[in-house]
C-alpha cells in the first residue's frame, strides 16, 4: 500500500477521536457540475461528546 494511501486510511479511521469529526466515504465523487472528487468526507453535525459540533 502506497503511503500517501496508509495515511489517509490511518487519518479517516481515527477522525471523530483526532478532529471531532465523523468519518463518512472515502473517495467521494463530487458529481459532474463540480468535478472532482474528496479524499476523506467528514461531518461535524451530531458528533456530540465535544466534538467540533459543540465547539462553534
């Protein structure tokens, strides 16, 4: 596994722990309008327990 790739499975398994922020897809496709595509989708919305949703 190539290391750029073994840090991002790294990063979007422990993402609520080290950002407070729920993981969501890997890869995401933006769609045709925006073109494009996320490496890591997150979401701050109902994360709780101090997480970046009670932060703002």
């Amino acid at each position: 596994m190539p290391v750029e790739r073994e840090l991002q499975t790294l990063i979007e398994r422990n993402m609520e722990a080290m950002l407070g922020v729920r993981f969501l897809a890997s890869e995401f496709t933006m769609g045709e309008r925006h073109g494009g595509r996320m490496d890591s989708l997150p979401t701050c919305g109902g994360v709780g327990r101090g997480g970046a949703a009670r932060r703002r």
